[in-house]
C-alpha cells in the first residue's frame, strides 16, 4: 500500500508543483542581484537589449549601426552575432517587454535571465514526465530533482544564454520521440498514422534548431539510429511521419533562413554556419580545448549530487537494455531471477570480449534502458571527439543520465541493487563526498573569503558550515548503506550552497564586479549620458551592456582622447604616457581594482574626464 501512495502522490499534480518550488529555490537566488557576468551572457542580453529597442524605440531614438538588425539579425553593437539562431533572443526581448512594459530605458539583466530559469524548469518537468511513462513516477520525481539541483543547470539557469533553452528543446524532442515510439509499438497497425506525439517532435526539434543549430537533430538522430540498430527495427523511423513532420520542420525554420539570407547574403551566412559546426568540430575555438574524456571527468562535479549510483546505473542499464544477447560473468546462474545480482567476476579478457560482442548484437531487454543509451552513448562520443569542448555542451545528454541514475538509486534505497559495497563502488562514494565537501565549502568560501566584505565572509562561513554538516549527515548514511537517504541529505546540502553562494555571496563578491564599479563612476560624473565612453585595455562586454551599447573600444588611449575632447577615457596605468596624458584637458575621476575572471588576471583601471 505504501508503495502504491507513493508511485500515485509522484505522478500526481502536487508532485510537480514541489518539482517547481525546487526549481524556484535554485535558480532565483541571485538572479535578480547578481551582475552581468561576463562573456557570453552579456553578449546575449546586449543583443536582446538592441533587438527590443529596434521594435521598442521611437525612429528617431534608433541608432542604424544598433537597430538596423530588427528582428532577424541580432547584434551586439554594430556587430552581427549569428553564430547563434535567434529563438533565445526572441525569448529575451519578450520577456524585457513584458517586464518593463515596453520600456526599453528600464530593463535590467534580470529580465534576460528569466527566460533561462523558465526554459530549464521545462525541461526539469519534461524529465519528470518522461521518467513516468518510461519507468515508475517515482523515478521520474528523482531524476527530475537530480537534473534540477545540478551545478551545470543551476549555473546556467542563472544566466540569459541559449544552453537552457536547447535543454528544453531536446528534453521535449526525445520525450516525444519515446511516446510515439511506444504508442507505435502497442498499436502495431498505428505505424504510418500521425499523432500529436509524432507533431511534437517535429516541432520541438525545429525549435531546437532555432535554438542552437544542429545539436538537438544531431541528438534525436544518433539516437533513433542507435535504437533501430540495436532493436533491428527500423519502423520507429516511420512511425514519425517523416514526410508531414518534415513539413513542419520547414515551416518553423526556414522563414527565418530566408530573412537572414536576405539581409547578410548567401555566402556569408553559410561561412558562419560552416565555422560553427565544421569548425568547432576540426579545431578549438576561441582556445577551449580538452583531452579525450574531458566531458566524462567533469559529469562529476557538474551533476553532482546525483552522480553518487551513475556509474553502477550505467552498467545495471546495459545489462536490462542488452537482455539475454549479452554474456554474463562467470558464475551466472540463469535460474537467478535477479537482474541487478553481480557474481563472480570474469577476467578482464572475457569481459572486454563480451562487451564487444554485446555491443553490436542485437538488444533483446527493456526498451526503456536501451533508449535512454541510445540517447546517451552515441552523442557523448561525438561531443569528446570534437576539438572544441566546453562543458555544458553535454547538458541536453543530463535528462537520461539522470534517469538512469534515478532507476538504480531506486533499487538502492530498496535494497535490491547489489555491488553497491564493492571496491570500486567504495572508492566512488569517497569521491563523490570529497568531491561535495569541495562543493559545499569551496564555493562560498573561495568566493567570499577572497573577494567579499566581512559581512560577506561571516555568510560564508555560515553556508559552508550548515552545508558541510548536513552533507556529512549524508557521508554517514552512506557509510550505513542508507543511499536513498543520502541522496536526500546532499540534495539538502546543494541547496543550502546555492542559497549562500548564488544568493548572497557572489553578487556582493566586490573585487569579482569591476564593470559595475566603473560604470557607477560614470554615471556619478555622467548622470546625462551625453559623453562618448571609450576604453582601453579592458574590452569586456558586461560593461558594454551597463553602458546600454555606447562603449567604445579603443586601441590607443592618446588618439581617442584627441578625438574625443569632452569624452569619459578607461584606461590601465601603464596605457597612459605620463608626459602627454596628464596635463589639464585629462582629469583622473577615480580608480577601479579588481580581479578580472574572465581573463585571470588583477585589474587596475583608471576613469579620466576629457575636458573640462
């Protein structure tokens, strides 16, 4: 009966409203004190910023080399920014609109950000409705909750970019691919019939495009192609109506094509598309390099606290994909009804033999597993083979890894996964607490220590102190063979961290936010905004977004100032020839330091009035 209660209350409504609060507990603290943070969620929010005035702001109030763009070629200043599709600037504009009431002149970066906190809440829901149609509810609560508290979602969700967006587009994408799927393989004779499921598809994977290019297709395809090889089917392929679902697909994507096309040429719209995907695949971008193995090493710490049963998971969820087609260890007894037991383990030899062999026969298990592998494996390869690695490229593959971890910490808390207190299962736990204990107390005091106030440094020491207390409650359970119950704690723990950290440490961390002091300094002696801005040396774009876009990038500061006689000048000491710049028509309003994250390096700034 208790069991029953349970499966009912997580699939119920009250279940997804406690997945909603969660999310809100996470994602909102910091959001709207936290500056913009530098590089690339200033460049998103600029380019909405610049996209909403184009529609917002009266004629005569537009600037052609900022609104020129409109709708369909987003900018940050008068540069063209489309390596990125449009749909998450959409998104930002309307949600500034919405927010200011159509008043450009007040928004604030909180209001790109929302859209990011919203789309990664999707996704947390698409998880958790996924995981009930494809296991148990109770999974699917876990898994939701797991992906939700993730420091990858967390830390994302916190900033106005595109990576929640296609989290929440390739999420939607694989969940209706799985239903339509299923309902295609209960009703046999409902193959080539289009469903609202099979429409979904369609449409969530062109706002996946629209999203970030290529990534959501090159998911959903490697993994429908994975799934019709390993199940020797290819009749899911059809089951998706390729033909009218293509239709859609075309509808919602190529008007936008065609615009773009339009405005900057064929040949220039293709040689961006080329770099960012053939480019970024061949070479490393903007120097974000990384070994074989990079995106594995770091789904630790950036899932963590649900990475505690992953890798046994995995393994547990291969096996029941594979089914009888998969040779097991010596020692097997066919007549042993449990499927997580581990016998006696066979050499490596025989091991590695058989995992070859299993892995190219055909799977004769539970569809479930295998599609959350298939949606997991083949993607996974293909982000470590690429050159460029950044680590929230894997983020749309979290959904199943949380799944499949959900499932076997499940059958942990239940007593029915085995192997959970062998060697290597220890020693992954230690790393799992270490790894958390870095989390809890690194974070907080790494940032509020180094960089903040002593009011600041007292709420460090506080978070890291309830944090590491309530995950040393959670190292204990472990220790007992209690997973389920630590999981719970560290769970507890994150968010405790996150509510420290995020909420009232890093925004008032000063020496982290040099663009902040600078343009207090200028609006103190600027309070009409009528002086051209221009900086040298210091060229980061979240003080092109607190400058509203008026920012000049300056190379020399001596010709700029010259050409600018009643300009405000940024500059580094050693960029100022002492004999020429100090003499009346230059006058020093202040000096700004700090610590320069995106860069790191220590940053000493000087503001200067040109003229009088």
């Amino acid at each position: 009966m208790g069991r029953w209660r349970a499966v009912r209350t997580a699939r119920s409504l009250p279940a997804g409203l406690v997945l909603i609060v969660l999310c809100a507990a996470v994602y909102l603290p910091g959001a709207f004190s936290m500056p913009p943070v530098d590089r690339d969620e200033s460049r998103f929010a600029q380019a909405s910023r610049q996209m909403f005035e184009s529609v917002a702001l009266a004629d005569d109030n537009q600037s052609p080399q900022l609104h020129d763009g409109g709708l369909i070629v987003p900018k940050v200043q008068s540069t063209p920014r489309l390596n990125k599709p449009p749909l998450i600037y959409w998104a930002q504009s309307a949600s500034a609109a919405i927010f200011t009431a159509g008043d450009p002149t007040r928004d604030a970066v909180w209001m790109y950000r929302i859209p990011s906190a919203l789309f990664a809440t999707i996704a947390v829901l698409a998880t958790w409705r996924l995981g009930c149609s494809m296991f148990d509810p109770r999974v699917g609560f876990t898994a939701a909750a797991l992906l939700a508290v993730c420091p990858m979602v967390v830390w994302d969700a916190h900033q106005a970019r595109a990576d929640q967006l296609l989290l929440a587009c390739t999420t939607v994408t694989m969940w209706a691919l799985w239903e339509t799927l299923s309902r295609a393989r209960s009703r046999p004779s409902s193959w080539l019939r289009p469903t609202l499921w099979s429409a979904l598809f369609w449409i969530a994977l062109a706002l996946g495009v629209l999203a970030k290019g290529p990534i959501t297709p090159m998911i959903a395809a490697l993994a429908l192609l994975a799934f019709c090889l390993k199940s020797r089917d290819w009749r899911p392929i059809r089951a998706l109506t390729p033909a009218p679902g293509l239709l859609i697909f075309a509808a919602i994507t190529l008007p936008w094509v065609i615009a773009v096309i339009d405005r900057v040429g064929f040949d220039e719209y293709r040689a961006i598309v080329f770099g960012e995907t053939v480019g970024r695949s061949g070479s490393a971008m903007e120097g974000h390099a990384g070994p074989p193995g990079f995106h594995l090493f770091l789904l630790v710490p950036l899932f963590w606290p649900g990475c505690l049963l992953t890798a046994i998971s995995f393994v547990r969820a291969c096996r029941r994909a594979q089914g009888h087609a998969l040779p097991r260890p010596a020692g097997f007894n066919e007549n042993d009804n449990d499927d997580d037991a581990i016998h006696v383990p066979a050499p490596i030899t025989v091991r590695t033999k058989a995992f070859f062999r299993g892995l190219f026969a055909r799977a004769h298990g539970r569809h479930a597993e295998l599609f959350c592998l298939c949606w997991i494996i083949p993607s996974w390869i293909a982000f470590e083979l690429i050159a460029t690695k950044l680590p929230h490229y894997t983020l749309p593959l979290y959904p199943p890894i949380a799944l499949l971890t959900a499932r076997g910490l499940l059958q942990a808390a239940a007593r029915a996964l085995k192997g959970v207190d062998d060697g290597a299962a220890l020693l992954g736990h230690r790393i799992w607490v270490g790894v958390g204990f870095l989390i809890c107390a690194g974070l907080p005091l790494g940032i509020g220590i180094t960089f903040g106030p002593w009011a600041i440094k007292g709420v460090a020491i506080v978070t890291a102190c309830f944090a590491c207390w309530t995950l040393w409650r959670a190292w204990r359970r472990v220790t007992m063979n209690q997973l389920g119950g630590a999981q719970t704690l560290s769970l507890i723990a994150i968010v405790i961290t996150y509510a420290g950290t995020l909420g009232v440490v890093l925004p008032h961390a000063d020496g982290l936010w040099i663009s902040p002091k600078l343009n207090n300094l200028i609006r103190a002696h600027n309070p009409d905004n009528d002086r051209p801005i221009g900086a040298v040396g210091y060229h980061e774009d979240s003080l092109v977004f607190l400058t509203r876009g008026t920012l000049d990038k300056a190379d020399d500061a001596l010709s700029w100032a010259r050409e600018n006689p009643r300009g405000i000048l940024i500059a580094r000491p050693e960029d100022i020839d002492n004999a020429d710049m100090r003499g009346p028509s230059l006058t020093e309003l202040g000096r700004v330091r700090g610590y320069n994250y995106s860069n790191g390096r220590l940053t000493d700034l000087i503001v200067f009035r040109v003229g009088p």
